[in-house]
C-alpha cells in the first residue's frame, strides 16, 4: 500500500465564532452542485444542527440553523443523505434538559435543502429509556433494488438504569419518503454494549447492519442481513474480532469511540459489483489502526481483515468513513491520522480502484492542526461522492482557525 502526498484545496465552511463538530455529507446525485453537510452547531448556545449548503459544487457555502423543536434543549449526532430527485433527508438525536430523555428525530426536505419540514419523531425516548447518538440515516440507492427509496436510519438506544445498563442497537425504516416512520426494531443483545451501528445497501436492495461490542468481554464486529427492505433480519454475523481503542486515545483527552462504517458496490464494474466493505479502527497491533474485510456474497461471509492505512508504526488513526463509488466502484476511506504531525491531527484518503486489494494513501488536510486539551472532536467525519465525475468530498473538524470548525476537502 503506497502513500501519496498532493496538493489539496481545504475550505472552511462553518462559522469561526463558534463551535462546530461531527459532520456528516451528502451530494444531489443529479445535480452534484448541489452538496449539503451537517454537524452540531453551538453558535446560538445550546447543540443544534448547522446546515452548510454548496450550489456551486463547494467553491461557497451558505449556512442556516435548522430549528430545535419544541420540547427539547438541544440536538446532536446528525447525519445527512440524498434521496433522488431533490431530497435530503437529516437524522439526529434531540435531548431533554434533564440530559437523560433522548429522541431520534427525522428532517425532510424536497427543495434541496432550501427549507425543510418540521421533524418527525423517529423513536421517542422517555425517562432513562434514552435513545441515543450516534445516528446513521441511509436511503436506499440501488438502481437493482425492489425498497428504491426507503430510508433506514441506525442507532444506540441506552438503557440507564440499573436492571439493564449499557447499549443496544436499534433500527427503523420509512417507506413513505421519511414521512413516517415503522415501529423499531432491536437488532442487537441488551447483555452486551455496543456503539452505534454502520449500515449499506448493496444488490437488490439487500441491507446490511453493523455494530462493534464493547468491553469488558470480548469485542467483536457482528452484522446483520435483510433480504426483505428492513421487515427482518437474519441471525448474527460475525466478521472478526476486534482490539477496541482506548479512550480517550493515548496521548489525547478526546474521546475516542471505536464503531464500524459500511459500504457496497452497487457499480457496473465489473471486477467489484456487488461487494460489501467493512472498515474500523483496531488497536490490535499496540495502536489504532484502519482495518478493512470484503464480503463477496452480499454478507455472508467475510475476508480476512488487513490495515489499509499505510502509517508509520505506532501512529494512531482513527474514525475511518467509508464510501463507494456507484459509477466505477472505488473505494474511499477516509480518516484522522497523526502520522505528520503528532500530536497534531491531518485527515487522510485511502484510495482502492482494484475492489479493495490494494490503496493509495492520500493526504487530504493542507495543515495539521492541534487537538491539545479538548474532550470532545465529534466521534466521525464524513465523505461524499459525486458519480459523475468520480469526485470525492470529505468534511472533517478542523482546528486550525484556533475553534473546532466544519471544513471540507477533496480528491481532485
């Protein structure tokens, strides 16, 4: 696995007065002008969902503050898709003031991101019944499947009590454009803690779940199937064991989260088509490491995992988020490194046009930047593709400016 090091153009698209983390991305995949991240937003006080909108392909961003609902003191953890033909569609967890009662709350909008809709609970959170963050909202894509158009969104719901403490994992879908949403489904064990799930859709729409379980036990990277659009789903997969990161990272004071992230090949390529990547982070080899395993039969069963990072020995990286392009099937993986700079932070690229047997290693920040003394940096960054032109956009936090800001960054 090779590293390359390229000039890259770095734009900050969130306001530098304020705080801002935990950004996700979408593209219009008919128009890709059109690109929308969101992230937690402290400009007006408390957590809320900042939107930073592109209607020229992210030479300039705009940005707004979508409502916090009635009821609640704050909102987090979002994430963002694209439905065609001009649908965007937001996923977050909004919070009680009393820090303990959690919802997951939907945002539609069928403008483009010009305006949206008022939310839609997703799962009502009650008591010390609290469902949680990290969210993960994902429609469905592929031009092959039968569920064209559903949404699936993926979350912890925590049990903080002491009957059943700890994480699970649960599911919802909606069949009517993010309108309403089904009854929940738990799809993990309530003896076992897990952090939030990875989810893809590959080939005839077959959708594929993820989680990682956390200590004390043995971690391991489960996953599950539905062949039926999210009605059911199959009994557990594993895919490998895991080393779960320490957190906060060693040499840090973040928190460091160690999850899955899931993608599939839904390309004509013919070497790749219908592949399904698993990527994580893996302190199996004394640090935190990228890892990656392919399943060639729709999640069945799964390769052996290897590091794809190509980083010096005992670097740590981190938060990888995996994407696929629909159009030739390349494989990106982005990620947090301090292989430049330690203890200062960059944001690589690792880059396969083989279906995943080898990557190039791409440095996507112009600077590195410093994370001393922070506790939180947000637990992911996000990439988004633009099929036409194979381009990739990642957006990540960034504290060059001397605040956690939102920037963006490609591989053109």
């Amino acid at each position: 696995m090779l590293t390359r090091v390229v000039t890259m153009v770095n734009i900050q698209i969130s306001p530098s007065a304020s705080s801002q983390f935990e950004p996700t991305i979408a593209v219009n995949w008919l128009n890709p002008s059109v690109m929308v991240v969101v992230a937690v937003d402290f400009r007006a006080g408390p957590a809320n969902i900042g939107l930073y909108k592109s209607i020229d392909a992210g030479a300039t961003w705009s940005t707004v503050l979508l409502p916090l609902p009635a009821g609640f003191a704050g909102i987090e953890a979002p994430h963002i898709d694209y439905i065609f033909p001009n649908t965007f569609v937001v996923a977050a967890h909004a919070f009680d003031a009393d820090g303990l009662s959690g919802s997951i709350l939907s945002y539609i909008s069928n403008d483009n991101a010009s305006s949206f809709g008022a939310p839609v609970i997703v799962n009502q959170g009650f008591g010390q019944f609290v469902n949680d963050d990290q969210v993960v909202v994902i429609s469905d894509k592929a031009g092959s499947s039968p569920f064209f158009g559903n949404i699936y969104t993926g979350y912890t719901h925590d049990y903080n009590t002491q009957f059943i403490p700890g994480n699970t994992i649960f599911f919802n879908r909606s069949q009517d454009g993010g309108n309403s949403y089904e009854r929940p489904l738990l799809l993990s064990s309530v003896n076992v803690f897990e952090e939030f799930p990875g989810i893809a859709i590959t080939l005839n729409g077959i959708l594929i779940v993820g989680w990682i379980t956390q200590p004390p036990g043995t971690s391991e990277f489960i996953v599950r199937i539905s062949q039926d659009g999210g009605s059911t789903f199959a009994a557990q997969t594993i895919i490998t064991s895991v080393v779960v990161v320490p957190s906060p990272l060693p040499g840090y004071q973040f928190r460091c989260l160690t999850y899955p992230s899931l993608a599939a090949d839904i390309s004509n390529a013919p070497a790749s088509r219908g592949n399904v990547y698993a990527v994580w982070q893996d302190y199996r080899e004394g640090y935190s490491d990228i890892f990656l395993s392919i399943s060639t039969d729709f999640g069945q069963t799964w390769g052996a995992p290897k590091p794809i990072a190509n980083s010096p020995v005992g670097s740590q990286n981190f938060f990888p988020a995996i994407t696929v392009s629909p159009t030739d099937g390349a494989v990106f993986v982005s990620y947090y490194t301090n292989r430049v700079s330690p203890l200062n932070l960059d944001v690589f690229l690792a880059t396969s046009r083989d279906g995943g047997t080898t990557f190039i290693n791409t440095r996507i920040t112009t600077t590195s930047f410093s994370v001393a003394g922070l506790q939180v940096i947000g637990d992911y960054i996000g990439n988004a593709i633009v099929p036409q032109t194979g381009r990739l956009v990642t957006a990540w936090t960034d504290t060059r400016t001397g605040t956690e800001n939102i920037w963006v960054g490609d591989n053109q």
